[in-house]
C-alpha cells in the first residue's frame, strides 16, 4: 500500500512536468527532454517527457558518465546555445522545484532532474551523487525485470 506521501507524488508528478516543460521552453527556446525522479524514502517515482527506451539509454550514459571517477563539466563552448540557457536555469529551478515540494509535502525529499541535452544526459539533484546513481540504477533494473509503470508515472 502506498504512503500517503507517495499517493501526494503521483498525484502531482504531471503538474510538476508541466510546469518544468513550459519553464525549459520558455527559457531556452526550444524543448529539451528531460526526466523527473523523486525519492519519497519509500520508493522513487518519475516522469519523462520520452519513451521509457529513450531514458533507459540517456541513463545507462549517465550512469556510465559518473561511474567512469572522472565527472567533468562540460564547457560552453561544447554546447548548443539552448543547452547553455539550460544550464544557467538549472540550479533556480531546482530551488524552486525543491522550494515548492518541501512547502507542499511538509518535509524535504530528494530529487533529481535530468535534462536529455546533445552531448550527454546532464544533471542537477538535492541528493548526492551515490543517493543519485543508486535510484537511477534502481529505476534501471526495475524497467530491465519489466516492471510495469504506475499510470501516473507514464511520458507526459
């Protein structure tokens, strides 16, 4: 059975996508595909703006990325000019994000946003690194054993 903090996630995640989506457009012109999890302590719950294939790869090369001890920044020079807009947005809009679901929930749950840009699956979390990857790779090998989605959860 679900926690009511769990029932409170689901119910929200596609307004929250909504919300990111026109944000991103907004701001840099163009949409770029992302990925939302949130760690309720119980259980991960996500949404995307693309098929489950589609996030499965951009999170194996993330995966790969900071599993590789040699996480690097990318330069702005590397990337395309919508990209560079996404960056200096990411981290207001996760405070926002983090703001506006500490407020909602009544307590402060972990998440981490991925942005699907040209070079490589880009990230921003109020988790740590580890916390990060291992819901990731949790999310990973559930979708690998075939794992139904919860409706909620389903690209938006």
């Amino acid at each position: 059975m679900l926690a009511d903090v769990d029932i409170a996630i689901s119910r929200m995640l596609p307004d929250l996508a909504e919300g990111l989506r026109r944000t991103v457009r907004e701001n840099c012109g163009e949409h770029i595909p992302f990925m939302l999890t949130i760690f309720s302590g119980q259980r991960g719950h996500y949404i995307a703006t693309e098929e489950r294939a589609v996030c499965l790869a951009a999170l194996q090369q993330l995966v790969d990325h900071l599993e590789s001890g040699k996480p690097k920044m990318l330069h702005e020079s590397q990337v395309k000019p919508c990209t560079r807009s996404l960056m200096l947005l990411a981290k207001p809009l996760a405070q926002t994000l983090d703001d506006g679901l500490t407020y909602l929930m009544g307590k402060r749950l972990a998440f981490t946003l991925i942005f699907f840009t040209e070079f490589r699956p880009t990230y921003i979390s109020t988790a740590d690194r580890s916390g990060s990857l291992e819901e990731i790779k949790s999310l990973m090998r559930e979708w690998e054993l075939g794992v139904p989605d919860v409706p909620d959860h389903t690209r938006h």
